[in-house]
C-alpha cells in the first residue's frame, strides 16, 4: 500500500542510508529526478530487479507523474 511521507522525514531517511528509486521511464528520469535516486523503470520491475537492490535498507520507491 502506498504511503505519503513529507519531505523533512525523507530526508531523515535518506541520511539513514535509504536507497530511493525513481521509477518513471528513463527519459523522464534524466530530465528531473531527486539527487542520488537510481532509476528502474515502472515496466522493467520484476524479480531480477528487485534481486539487485540490498536487502538489509529501506527502499523507497517513487512517481512524480504531471498528468
């Protein structure tokens, strides 16, 4: 289930060692994206992805969609 977080606690998290992954397609990403967030597209997400990122941090996985 999704879950909004302000931005003040994103930054707590991030300065935690969070992993924020950005997952609008690549083009999107490369236009505007938050800093040190990697991009894993929304349609390339499956178990070999997931398999890449470390298991023992919190990852946080975003969308910012304008339309």
């Amino acid at each position: 289930m999704p879950t909004t977080i302000a931005l003040d606690e994103l930054q707590k998290l991030i300065q935690q060692a969070a992993i924020l992954v950005d997952v609008l397609p690549a083009d999107e990403y490369t236009r505007e994206h938050l800093p040190g967030a990697i991009n894993i597209p929304l349609k390339d997400i499956g178990l070999s992805t997931a398999a890449t990122l470390p298991r023992d941090r919190l990852i946080i996985v975003y969308c910012h969609d304008y339309e």
